[in-house]
C-alpha cells in the first residue's frame, strides 16, 4: 500500500522532538507559582498533580503514594527531586521556597502513611 505524498511517517528523530515538545508543553503548564501561604495539598494540585496524578497514582511521572519508591526515600530524596529535578521532572527551584517544597513533602508523607 503506498501512502500519498502527503503522508510521512514520523522518524526517530521527529518522534523524539514531538515527545520533547509534549514534555515541554506539560512541564510548562505545571509551572505557575502557588501562594507563598499554601498549603501542601494545594501545592500538589498545581505542581504535581498533572503529572504524578490527583491521587498519586502516577501517570506522566511516578507513583507517590503508598507503597511507591517515593514512600521508602528519605526527605531530602523528595526535597531534591523537587528543587533539583529528576528525569523527566522539571526543577522548581524557582517556584517554591524552601518552606514550601517542605510542606509538600510533609503532604506526601501524610498521604503515603494513609
């Protein structure tokens, strides 16, 4: 079957710079800085949900709930992959403060003692 001319199909190349630009696109929509007063929950929903899921499921990125890697890392595991970034993770080193990334990590750690 011959396709027609304007028909192509992806190369690796192109495949790889779709997959970036969809990466990019959600890391993007994900970056909106929360209130300097919210809470870790609120923080999860702007930040983190889109791509580790509402209830941490995963999706995009790993599971954080119970029973995940994330819930047998120490602290400062999360505290880093939050400001530093990991894989595919964006860093948030300039949109959450120290105290911040502290109560997201205190909402994790709640949640993944369920």
């Amino acid at each position: 079957m011959r396709l027609p001319r304007f028909v192509s199909i992806p190369s690796s190349t192109m495949k790889r710079l779709v997959a970036l630009t969809l990466i990019g696109v959600l890391a993007s929509a994900c970056l909106g800085r929360p209130a300097s007063e919210a809470e870790g929950e609120e923080i999860y929903l702007q930040l983190c949900s889109n791509c580790h899921g509402v209830q941490l499921q995963g999706g995009l990125g790993p599971a954080l709930g119970p029973g995940s890697n994330a819930a047998v890392q120490p602290d400062e595991f999360l505290r880093l992959a939050i400001t530093d970034g990991r894989g595919r993770m964006p860093s948030f080193s300039s949109t959450l403060t120290e105290d911040q990334v502290g109560r997201l990590v205190s909402y994790l750690r709640r949640e993944q003692a369920g």
